[in-house]
C-alpha cells in the first residue's frame, strides 16, 4: 500500500519482530517502522488488549504521519 502512496501501519507480536524486519527488507523498505504488540493476542482478555492498543496509538500515528 506504501508503494501506491497509501499511509500503512504494520502491527507485530513481539516473537514475529525478526519476520516484520525481514519482510520489511524483502521489499526494499529496510527501515520501515512498525509498531509491536505483546503477545499472545488469541489468549488475551479483550481489557487487556484495549490497553496494549491504547499504548501503541501514538506510534501507529505517527508512522501514519511519516514522523
């Protein structure tokens, strides 16, 4: 989506930080930015799981904004 001048957010788990990487790599984009969740997501209380989205707004935001 990047590529057709569409502002995307990548949301990774904490184990699949190295993939988020490598695939970033993959398509030419080395240094692009994602945020991170913890994990596991499928196990997690839906409470807990509104607070860890609450902590990573503001990165999602700003990759939105390419700051």
């Amino acid at each position: 989506m990047e590529k057709h001048g569409v502002p995307t957010a990548v949301i990774s788990t904490e184990p699949f930080i190295a993939s988020s990487k490598a695939m970033a790599v993959a398509h030419g984009i080395p240094d692009y930015p994602f945020a991170v969740l913890p994990h596991p997501l499928a196990a997690t209380e839906m409470e807990m799981l509104y607070e860890w989205a609450d902590k990573i707004l503001e990165d999602i935001e700003a990759i939105l904004l390419g700051e």
